[in-house]
C-alpha cells in the first residue's frame, strides 16, 4: 500500500490528495441531502414530454435572462459534480439529471425522458417520492 500512496505521489501532491478527499465527502454528503430534497419536490408530470415547462414568463426580460444564466450556471455545477460522483462516492446519475434538467440546449428534454425512462432510475426517484407521500413520476410513453 506505501508503494502505490509513493506511485500516486510522484504525479499527485499530498495536498492534493487531501483537497480531493475532501470535496469527495463533501459532494457525497451534499448529494444525499439534495437529491432527495430537488426529486420530491418536483411536479408528477415534470419528465413528461407532452407538458410544456415555461421558466419565468411573467418577469421582466432583464429579470428572466439573469434568471436563465444563473440557472445555466448552478446547471452546469450540478453536472460536472454529477459527473465526478461518477468516479467518487455520490450519486452521480442523479445528480447529472438534476443539472440536464437545468441546463438548456437543443433536445434536453428528450435527453431527459432518455435518462428518466430506465427502470433503475425511475423506479429509485419513486421509492424516494413514495417514502415522501408524493406520487410516481409521469413519464411519456415511447412514440
């Protein structure tokens, strides 16, 4: 084990490895307090393609594109920590999910339906919905 930390070290600094330790707890801790909190508070029908999702129509254009760039940016945070979990401890899936929904771009909500729609994704977003007495997701049927 000393031979592979003394491997590691000659391209990694010790502070480094520390630094990364660090943030690996932090995001895991935070993703299983988050999750939960963002999964049960969204509508039933959120992941349904069929339903539109208007953000902020009725502010000022100031207002909304300010809006649309913060959401954008903590978007972007969310799925490259997503992406992180992937590597370290955390849930990572559902992470990056909760950044997709909030980044926009071309096709985004059938990236979603993709994501959503597997078996082992729903069926964990509903058993923390059930736990919370909120309903089942709703998602489109394929066409």
């Amino acid at each position: 084990m000393e031979d592979l930390l003394a491997l590691v070290e000659q391209y990694v600094s010790t502070d480094t490895l520390v630094i990364l330790t660090v943030l690996s707890i932090i995001f895991f801790v935070g993703s299983l307090i988050a999750i939960p909190f963002i999964m049960v508070r969204l509508p039933a029908d959120y992941f349904d393609i069929r339903v539109p999702r208007p953000w902020m129509e009725d502010h000022h254009p100031i207002l909304r594109m300010l809006g649309h760039v913060v959401k954008n940016t903590v978007g972007a945070i969310f799925l490259f920590v997503g992406f992180l979990m992937l590597f370290l401890p955390g849930q990572g899936i559902l992470t990056m999910l909760i950044g997709i929904s909030m980044v926009d771009f071309p096709g985004k909500r059938k990236l979603e339906a993709l994501l959503i729609g597997r078996p082992t994704v729903l069926n964990t977003i509903n058993s923390m919905r059930k736990k919370f007495g909120k309903p089942p997701l709703i998602v489109a049927p394929d066409p």
